[in-house]
C-alpha cells in the first residue's frame, strides 16, 4: 500500500512482569478502515488497544502515529479516545458535561463547547437527556453518551474496548449498526475490539484473530472464514471440519491426503503449495458439507460418523457428528434439509465434500 | 406485600433501640427539662423558667466562645483534609498493596493510646523549655510560643482526628473506578488536573464525611483546647466545665450543650446534603 498507515505497530512487544501479553506484534491500521481485533479473553487484544491509547507503554517495539513514534507519549497528549467496556462515564456530571469534558480539558471556551456538544447530542439522538444524571440513563442511551464523549473533539482514530458486550442481544444488534453508520458516515478510523464473531463480523473491514499474544491471521471477514490460516482460527470460528494428515500425491491442482479417517482429494494451497510427504492440516467448511444416508455418487471425499447432537440456531440447525477414531465433525443445513435426512442421535450418516471445498491450512 | 416491620427485624434491632433510649433520648429529654431548672442556695429545682436561656444568650462571653469553638472546629476540619488529603492520595493510588496494608495498620495505632496521654505529650514537645524549642535554640532559634495558643490547640485537635479523616478519605478514595481515572487521562485530562476534575468529585461523600467526623470530634473536644490551648479565650466544652463549677449552675451548662448538639445535628446535616447533592436526582 502507498499510502501510510495511519498506525504501524513495529515488533511491538508487551511483558508485564514475566507475562508475554502481545508477542512481537507487526501490525498496519489504514486510515478511515473499520479494524476488529477478536480473540478470547486474555490474548492480548485488550493491550493491544491500551497500547494503541497510551494507557500501556510497549516493553520492545515501536507504535507509530501517522508516521511519528508516540510509545511514550502519555495518552493526555494523544488523540485517541477510546469507548470503554464499562464505558466510564462521569457519574458526578450530567450528560452534557460528560459529552463536554474533553473540550474543557483543551480550553475550549463555553459558548463553543455547547455547540459543539449540543451537535453531538444531537446527532446521537440524546438531546432530550442533556441535563439528565448518567445513573437514569438506560444503557443504549449511555452508549450514546460514551460515543458522542468521545467523538466530539472530532478524532481520527476511535478505540472501542467491547463496548457492546453489556447490552441485550437486541440491543446490540441496533447499536452494530449505529456504529457501522456513524463509521462510514465520518470516515475515521474505528479499531473494535471484541470476543465476538458476530460483531466482528458483520462490522469491519479487517478482522485480526490474535491467541496467546500472537496475531494469527488478518484479512476481510469473508477472507478469513473461506480461508483460514490456522488450526486455531479454523476452530475459533468453529464452522470447520479439521483434518490433519500427510500428502501421499499431488496433481492437476489437488492433493491427496492420508489422514486417520481415510484419503481424502483437496485442492493445492496458493499459499503455500504443498509437496509429498508434508504434513498438512485442511479445513471443510460445514455449510460446504454434504450429509446422506447413502454413499453419494460423484467425486467425493466421503466417510461415516455418528451424529452426537444438533442445534438449531434460526433457520439453520448445525449437526455434530463422530467419527470411527473420535474425529469431532460438523455440519450446517437448513431444517427442510434435515427433513429429507431424518437424521437421529445415535444414527449414522455419510458425511461427503468436493475436493474444492477443502481448504488446506497455510499457517499450519 | 412485605410487612415493614417483622418479629424477626425487631428482635435485632431492640438492643439499638434500648441504647439509643437509654443513652440517647432520655438523657436529651432531660437535659432539656433541666435547662429550665432554677438553683436556689446551690441547689437544683425542678422548674419552668426560661431565665438561663435568656441569660446565656445575652452574655457576650457565650457568642464569642460559641464563635470560637465554631472557629476552631471549621479550620481544624480545613487543615486536616487538607493535610491528610495527598496521604490517602499516595496510600490509594501509588502504595503497592503490602505498604498499603502497614500505612493503615500505621492509622489505627495512635488510637491504641489514650488521647488525654497523647495530648499531655505534646506538651513535653510544645512548651517553652520543651524538646522542639531546645533543638531549635540549639541552631540559635526561638524560643517560640507555641503552648497555650491555638497552634497548641490545632497541634492536639490534629492528634485527635488526623488518622481517622486518613482511613476515611483513603477508603473512599479506594473505591474509585480506576477505569474513570483513565477515561479522564484519555480525554485528555492530565495527572494534577485529574485529581481535581475526577477524583475528588467522586470520593466527595467520603471526603466531606471525613471533615464532618473531624469537625464533631473537634467541636465538642475539652481537652486540646484546655491543655495545649490554655482554655483562655474558653470554648464551648471549657465553659460548661466552668459555668458548673461556678455555683452549681448546671441548668446554665445544659443551655450550652443543647445549643452545641443543636449546632451539631445543623453542620451534619448540611454537610450530608452537599455531599449526596445531585446524586441519583
């Protein structure tokens, strides 16, 4: 990319005592882009941010703000704010002078800080509440406050440390979209960090998948659940069938693979092209998979396994089925599907996929 | 419907009830009845004649004490929030957690020894010949008064509430929400000026109950102002001790400690309302 970055993390690495939070992370955040960073708790997705904020000092590495290093530049120097899990509203100040506070820090005289505020409450729609204490907020309408808080000096960048994970699923879904509006419509940088894949998901532009300190994949939503790089992603976001095993042949763009269920034909990495004798491990997407009482006809890769169990999540229900050696499988299908299958726990089924749905992993 | 009051609530709540009976309201009941006894020969009657109320408030000598006390007690309460306030800044915010524990195990030392003990200690180090002005005459200083003045008086009010308005503003200053502290800095909000924007309006109730305890201890307190103080203007505590000796004139005295525990229930009152104004409005 010609551009620069707006934000460049370089080798940056976070110790805290013998801890290794974030392990030597590099890392570019393009201007105007809406970056998730997802992981489960304790991945360092949350330092990461602190970092980006200024609330935690890298320990090696440097993190640059358009182009100039800002590791030790306290976060009052910085230009990103950041919208808090807790959100950290000011219980002693009304909404007005929550949403005020940081044109006040900088001096900005009354007349303009109510303008300024009072365009805030007004485009997050929470004019009504101005002169109203923080406790008799309802918790949308504090999301609201924390947001127009920290827009109103008009930022950049804008961190949200899982700013959605205290609200209802309804909710929830209703402020996804307030803030995928409000990001397209002031084309400022969101960097999101979140647990959810739902949120992640359906919001950014780019999605990071970090584990343990490390950043496992980058890429656009779609991008990541097609083609994951890791066992780990693969499993994080827990559509995919997992097979690890070796290459006994490659050909015309396929492979096979020896693995403990049987030989199975995926197609060749782009990545990382794959030769014989390499251990590999693929991934079969579940809605890519197709479930039968008998063995299908066609090029299929197919083998038995017991169904364990099935849930049913709107329209779609997911199967989990065994395999003879223990090998957790997986299956997502519409209930009409499932009709036609009368499928039974206990029962078994031929679980079948196109060589093209396999998708060997390159990070593995 | 839940009843207001069960059997069950009573029972444990009887003995408080009793107490405050016994030790409280009876006691206040008769102080006030005898605040319109008569002394005739030196000796109590029981009466109904407000001359003790007209006569204690139309001596001067009771404003200016009233005054003083009243004084006294606001500035002690000032100066030891303000003193105490940057150490339970420190022991909140910058102590590691063992060093906090010791710092407030430090705070409930002094309580072990009596006050009266500490206060007569600090004569051995305030008085002219005492162990302050001898080292300061040895690098050719002094010798300073400061027994019997009001810097021996703030000295013993200091020694009575300092480390209880310490643990009283360092636990409420513990039970900030760090995360608003960064959300301050984030915001722009340097170090100093977070500790005004965001600390202390958060810790306020704590921190104006702290005052308010130091000023209920100082306001009704005998001994620092007698022995440190010299008693000479006397405060309100010093002349109740006085006015009983002189002549038996304890319905006089009673005028004194109602109007002084009628000041008290005002201050705290007030106090309490500012503190927990605009909360939860």
């Amino acid at each position: 990319m010609a551009e620069q970055p707006l934000v460049e993390f370089d080798g940056v690495i976070k110790r805290f005592d013998s801890f290794v939070a974030v392990e030597r992370m590099d890392l570019d955040i393009h201007k105007g882009e809406f970056l998730a960073i997802m992981g489960s708790s304790g991945c360092g997705k949350t330092t990461t941010l602190r970092m980006l904020a200024g609330l935690e000092a890298p320990s090696e590495g440097e993190i640059r703000l358009e182009g100039i290093r800002i590791n030790d530049l306290p976060t009052w120097q910085r230009d990103t704010p950041m919208v808090w899990q807790s959100l950290a509203l000011f219980p002693f100040l009304n909404v007005r002078e929550n949403v005020e506070f940081s044109l006040k820090m900088r001096g900005v005289d009354a007349a303009e800080r109510r303008k300024r505020a009072g365009h805030w409450l007004e485009r997050m729609q929470i004019s009504e509440f101005a002169e109203r204490n923080i406790a008799q907020l309802s918790g949308g309408q504090r999301q609201r406050v924390a947001l127009a808080r920290s827009l109103v000096t008009e930022p950049e960048i804008l961190l949200l440390d899982e700013p959605l994970s205290a609200l209802d699923a309804h909710l929830k879904v209703r402020m996804q979209a307030v803030l995928s509006d409000l990001q397209r419509e002031l084309g400022i940088t969101f960097v999101y960090v979140t647990h959810s894949q739902s949120e992640a998901f359906s919001m950014a532009d780019r999605v990071v998948i970090m584990s343990r300190g490390v950043i496992e994949q980058i890429g656009a939503p779609q991008e990541i659940y097609r083609t994951p790089r890791t066992r780990f992603v693969a499993e994080f976001l827990g559509s995919s069938n997992i097979f690890a095993g070796k290459v006994s042949q490659t050909r015309k763009g396929q492979v096979a693979i020896e693995t403990p269920t049987g030989r199975y034909a995926t197609a060749q990495s782009d990545d990382k092209p794959v030769a014989v004798g390499d251990s590999v491990t693929f991934a079969v997407s579940g809605d890519r998979v197709q479930l039968s009482a008998k063995t299908p006809k066609g090029e299929f890769n197919t083998l038995q396994a017991k169904v364990v169990g099935e849930e049913f999540v709107g329209a779609t229900a997911t199967i989990y089925m065994e395999a003879a050696d223990g090998t957790e499988l997986r299956a997502q299908k519409s209930h009409d599907e499932l009709r036609d299958l009368s499928i039974k726990i206990g029962g078994n089924v031929f679980v079948s996929w196109r060589a093209d749905a396999g998708h060997i992993l390159p990070g593995e | 419907m839940r009843k207001s009051i069960t059997l069950y609530g009573l029972t444990f709540s009887l003995p408080l009830l009793v107490w405050q009976l016994l030790f409280f309201l009876f006691p206040l009941v008769f102080l006030i009845a005898l605040s319109f006894w008569t002394v005739k020969n030196f000796r109590l009657q029981p009466d109904f004649d407000t001359a003790n109320w007209v006569r204690m408030y139309g001596r001067e000598v009771f404003w200016q004490a009233y005054f003083l006390t009243l004084a006294l007690a606001a500035s002690a309460s000032v100066i030891a929030s303000v003193l105490a306030f940057p150490c339970s800044y420190a022991i909140a915010f910058k102590f590691s957690e063992t060093a906090r524990r010791w710092s407030v195990f430090l705070m409930v030392i002094p309580f072990f020894t009596s006050y009266i003990v500490r206060v007569y200690s600090w004569q051995v180090f305030l008085s002219d010949n005492g162990i302050i002005n001898a080292a300061l005459a040895w690098v050719g200083l002094g010798p300073f008064g400061m027994l019997n003045t009001t810097f021996g008086t703030m000295i013993g009010y200091l020694t009575l509430s300092f480390p209880l308005v310490v643990l009283l503003q360092l636990f409420s200053l513990m039970f900030i929400d760090r995360t608003l502290i960064e959300a301050a800095h984030n915001l722009r909000c340097g170090r100093l000026r977070t500790v005004f924007e965001v600390v202390i309006p958060s810790a306020k109730v704590g921190l104006v109950i702290a005052a308010l305890f130091c000023f209920i201890l100082t306001f009704g307190d005998f001994v620092s102002p007698l022995y440190l103080g010299g008693g000479d203007p006397p405060t309100l505590s010093i002349l109740i001790t006085d006015t009983t000796k002189s002549g038996q004139q304890w319905p006089r005295a009673a005028v004194i400690a109602l109007t002084m525990i009628a000041t008290l229930l005002t201050v705290a009152f007030a106090a309490i309302g500012y503190a927990y104004r605009g909360r939860g409005r």
